[in-house]
C-alpha cells in the first residue's frame, strides 16, 4: 500500500511539471550591455559585453551557446561549402566567400569570458561559440558574463559587410557574439549557414565609437543627439563634438537583437508618423537615390499605418529604413534595404521589411523552423498593404502568391514547410514555401474561416504572442478559439506534408426533373466547399459543404446571394453529390470556389458551363 502511494504520487508529481512545461509559457531574458571601438580604415573592432543572463527556464543550465556570425564569411566555412554544393546558389553568394582574402574575411575572436567573475572554458565551432559553465544556471537564476572580443567586417556579400555594391561602408547586421535561445525544445544553437534567425528577448545598452564622419542609425534610441548631430538633436541644439571620433550611444528596450549601419555620405531625414512612431531614412547623398527616397518618406507613413490598425500598434517610438546590405532584411526597429531601385520596387521592399516589425520583430517566431510563419505572413499583408497604398487596385492582390505557390506544387521539388529553413535541397523551394505558400496559408484560412475571423485572429494573435516566440501551433489555437472551428488537419496537411488540394466536378445528371451534381475529391488535402450556381435566368445560389472534422460552418462570404448549408463531407469520402432544384438545360454555370482563395491545384475541372 506503501508502495502505490509512493508511486502515484511519483507520478502526479512527473506528469504535474510536464502539464507546466506545455501549457505554461517562459522565455529566456538577456541585458546586454557594448561597448566598441570600429577602425574604419581596415574595418576592425573590439569590443566589451557585459551579459546578464536570466535563467526563466525550469531547467539547470550546464552550457550556453553564442552565436559568432561573422566566422561565416570565411573560405572553407559552413556557409561557402553549402554555397558551393547547392544546385541553385544564392547568386550573391556562390562562391564569393571561396574567394576572400585574409584582409576580406569577417570574424569574431572572443578573447577572455568570465561568468560571475571567473573565466570559463570555451570552444569555437564555426559559427557557434561553446561555452562549458563553471556553475550551472539554476532556475531563476540571473548570472552576468564578462566578454572582450574582436571582429573584422567582411565584403559585403550576405546580408553584413562593408563597401556594398552601392558603397555603402557598414552594414553591420550579426556583428556582436550573440547568446543563443534556450526554449521548452532546448538549445537553438544553429550554424549560420543562409538564411534564419531566433534571438532571446531582453535589452541593449550599446555604444559605438566610430570616425566623427560617419552618421549611423538602427535599433534603439540616440541617448547622446546633442553630442551627435547630424539631424538626431532638435532644432536649435548646440551640438558639441570633441576629437576624431565620436560615440553613439543606443538603448534597445525589449528587442531580440541590435543591428546598425555607418556612412559618411549619409543623408538623415525625420518624419512623425501621427500618433505613432518618428521614422528615420538614411540613404546615401547621391543623385540617382535623392527623388526616389524623399517620395519613400510619405508612402512609409501610410505603411506604417496600415500595419498599426491591420495588426496592431507598432510599440517602439521610432523605426529606421536605412539605405545597406543587399536587398532588404528586417531588424530590430529598423530595416537595411538597397536603395538603387525603381520608386515601385522601393517602396515595396520598404513595406515587406516593415511589415516584418510585426512578423518576426514583435512576434518571434523561430525562423529557423518556422520561417513561412514570418516570410509568409509578411508577404500576406504587406502585399495587402502595397494594394492599398498604392492604389494598385487589383481585385485578388494575392493571385501571385497562390500562382508561386501552385508553381512549386506542381515542381517536383517542394518539400514540408516543417523542413528546417537549412535543408531545403534548392534555394527556390525555401523561397516559394516561405514566401508565397506562406502567404497562401493566411489566405486560404480566410476562406476557411471566414475572412472577419481571420481578420480578428491576426489582431488577437498580435495581442497575445507579442513579444513572445510563438509557434504555429500558437497561432492555429488563436484561429481555433476566434472562430469555434477545429483546425488542426488545416495545419498539419499544409505545413506538415505537401499534400495538395484538388477537388472537381465529376459529373451532372438528371434525377427527375432536377440536376444531380457529383464533386470528387482528387488531393488528398480536405477542404470546406463553396459551391456557386448561376442559371439561365440570371438567378444565383450558393451550397455549402462543410468539412466535417472542421465541427462548424463559417458564415456566408456573399450574404447578397442564398446559401444553402448542406451536410457535412467526410474526408474518407473520394465524392459528394448534391441535388438542384432545376433541370440541368436551365444551369449556365457552376463555380467551386468564386473567390479563389482555395489553392486548387488544377482549377480546370472546378467549373461547369454551357
């Protein structure tokens, strides 16, 4: 008897703590606090970090894991074998980075850690720093670690570097030894190999010493303008500046990293978003740049508010779109983007990127795993966002999304969007699924739930993950509890394998005097119907077949048309067949799907005219 209360007991107690870790959420917190030195004439730094590390995990820490990004751009790394070896390289990349002279390479060399005061044993693999703890972490526990490092910036080939195409001279993205995330899966100590990232919430308290010059921006807020200038003082400030260099210093509240960026041609224009943030532009001085980035600044105020209402309010104070890197790329509180681009394309590129400020940058998603989480709901609405502020005015603005991903369904390449954003075997299946099945996942929900559902899941996913590392899972409860419906097949079959929808009209025949319609199940990927019937007469009606392992109907997406809710389609079903109220000579046409927001894979046998 002794014996089975010990025991049940044990056990309440081991099932109690694994109930806590699935529904009680933590997360890691860091402070961070820089300084560094940045010689400008051969593009080397060093560096002070004071780290303080607060363990929230219900785990006792053993290791820590820094990440060393910059050892990335060196010949024979992680990053330029798999350049290498790819069949369809990023051509900014190839086999540049084969190519870099010891003066070229980026790095970072920690030089001393200490944790608490004593040094600690450390290893470099790569891009990873391993670090063996003196004494673990325990729950709860805050330590604070004691780093000197040094780094070199590398050509800018991905991403960080120097001297990018459009000359401009730092792009410094991933350039500080950056503590890697410890979640409820354990450590995320990635190589840096292309593309993705996952950071640890916390602060920064960053200061950059640099050639007086330079104009810098990035994340965070100036503490020191009227030492500064250069358009970060108010008007009127006296600014004062002593000596060759000049020190910037920025705080961070609440970020997961800190990115900034260095010119000497730097232009700096201000603009106040009402009621909500001040916008900094930083582009070069350059007249092919000039007309393009001053007619940038108002449509970003339009940007900027759009996402506010659609999302919900950007909570920093000010946002950054800085002219670097090679391309565009999202950052804490601000973006580096090119600028030698056609006005369309810049301000598209603008808006993807700002709209990442939500997606990834408030809501934190592990790109690494989950990258079409923050690609692919960010080429939803900030798609959304260009078609209304730029009054492109096209009826299904998302059609190019579902035509990419309708490419790669039908490529013979795709693979899960579960796959790790490193392993996909082809630079263009990462893209199509992260970006454009991505954005058709948030799409197609619409027409799943309902598009005022889905309108309500993403403020309310925003309310509750912001500032969190939410999971797709995370996301589907939120769609769940918003809408009643049950939605776990929707994504698992989308994200999880590459199964395919494709439902048709087998047949029509006449049962009596009335039409006798049969629907066939082709993919195996299950979907709710919208039927649509239009008749000689000019008269219209629409069917709906719910999906039966979805529990409940959504409501009418044309309530200016009758609806007739029919009896639910079992997946196991391969066909569903429904009667009209008329003969068939009096049908001119039936529709699945009017809205074409379900990804049919074959749109050819979803309609019947005569």
């Amino acid at each position: 008897m002794m014996f089975k209360t010990i025991t049940i007991g044990f056990l309440l107690s081991v099932l109690g703590v694994s109930a806590q870790n699935n529904t009680n959420y933590w997360q890691q917190h860091v402070d961070y606090k820089m300084n560094v030195d940045m010689n400008v004439k051969n593009f080397q730094y060093t560096g002070k970090q004071e780290l303080i590390y607060t363990n929230n995990s219900p785990d006792s820490l053993y290791q820590v894991f820094y990440h060393l990004y910059f050892n990335a751009f060196q010949p024979g790394s992680e990053m330029d074998v798999r350049s290498r070896n790819i069949p369809d390289p990023d051509p900014r990349v190839m086999d540049r980075i084969s190519k870099l002279t010891p003066e070229e390479i980026g790095y970072l060399k920690v030089s001393s850690l200490k944790q608490n005061g004593q040094s600690v044993k450390y290893e470099v693999a790569g891009t990873v720093l391993e670090v063996m703890l003196n004494k673990p972490i325990a729950p709860g526990e805050k330590v604070t670690f004691l780093m000197d490092f040094d780094g070199q910036v590398p050509n800018q080939i991905r991403r960080s570097g120097r001297n990018s195409k459009e000359d401009v001279a730092l792009s410094m993205t991933q350039w500080y030894p950056k503590m890697a995330e410890y979640d409820f899966e354990g450590w995320h100590a990635d190589p840096y190999i292309a593309r993705e990232f996952h950071g640890v919430w916390g602060n920064f308290d960053v200061t950059i010493n640099i050639d007086k010059t330079y104009v810098l921006g990035g994340s965070g807020y100036l503490q020191n303008p009227q030492e500064i200038g250069y358009g970060y003082e108010k008007p009127g400030t006296k600014v004062k500046q002593k000596g060759k260099k000049l020190s910037w210093h920025f705080v961070a509240p609440n970020v997961h990293d800190f990115t900034w960026a260095a010119d000497p041609e730097y232009i700096h224009d201000v603009v106040q978003v009402p009621g909500g943030p001040t916008l900094h532009f930083l582009y070069k001085n350059k007249e092919e740049y000039l007309e393009n980035w001053k007619k940038l600044q108002p449509k970003s105020v339009e940007l900027m508010k759009y996402f506010s209402a659609k999302i919900g309010k950007y909570p920093y104070d000010q946002y950054s779109i800085i002219q670097g890197g090679d391309g565009g790329m999202e950052y804490a509180m601000c973006t580096l983007i090119t600028g030698g681009r056609n006005f369309g394309s810049l301000v598209g590129v603008t808006a993807h990127e700002m709209a990442h400020a939500w997606f990834q940058h408030i809501l934190a998603t592990n790109e690494a795993k989950h990258e079409w989480m923050d690609e692919g709901f960010t080429s939803y609405i900030s798609t959304l966002a260009m078609n209304e502020v730029m009054q492109q005015n096209r009826p299904n603005a998302l059609e190019g999304m579902y035509q990419g991903y309708l490419q790669l369904a039908t490529s013979g390449i795709e693979q899960p969007q579960s796959t790790h954003a490193d392993r996909y075997s082809r630079n263009g299946a990462y893209g199509a699924s992260a970006y454009a099945k991505g954005a058709v996942f948030m799409a197609q929900l619409g027409y799943v739930i309902g598009e005022e559902n889905l309108s309500k899941t993403i403020k309310k996913y925003y309310d509750e993950w912001k500032f969190k590392h939410p999971t797709p899972n995370d996301f589907k409860r939120v769609a769940e509890k918003v809408s009643g419906m049950q939605l776990d097949w929707y994504l698992t079959d989308w994200t999880q394998t590459t199964n395919t929808i494709d439902y048709g009209i087998k047949e029509i025949t006449e049962n009596g005097k009335k039409a006798s319609i049969t629907l066939e199940r082709i993919g195996l990927m299950p979907m709710p119907i919208d039927l649509h019937v239009e008749y000689a007469d000019g008269n219209q009606e629409s069917f709906y077949i719910p999906l039966r392992m979805m529990r409940k109907e959504k409501e009418n997406p044309f309530p200016e048309i009758t609806r007739t809710v029919l009896s639910d389609w079992a997946w196991t079903n391969p066909t569903y067949t429904l009667d009209l109220s008329k003969p068939k000579s009096e049908i001119k046409s039936i529709l699945i799907d009017k809205t074409n927001k379900m990804a049919d894979v074959n749109r050819a046998n979803n309609s019947f005219s005569q």
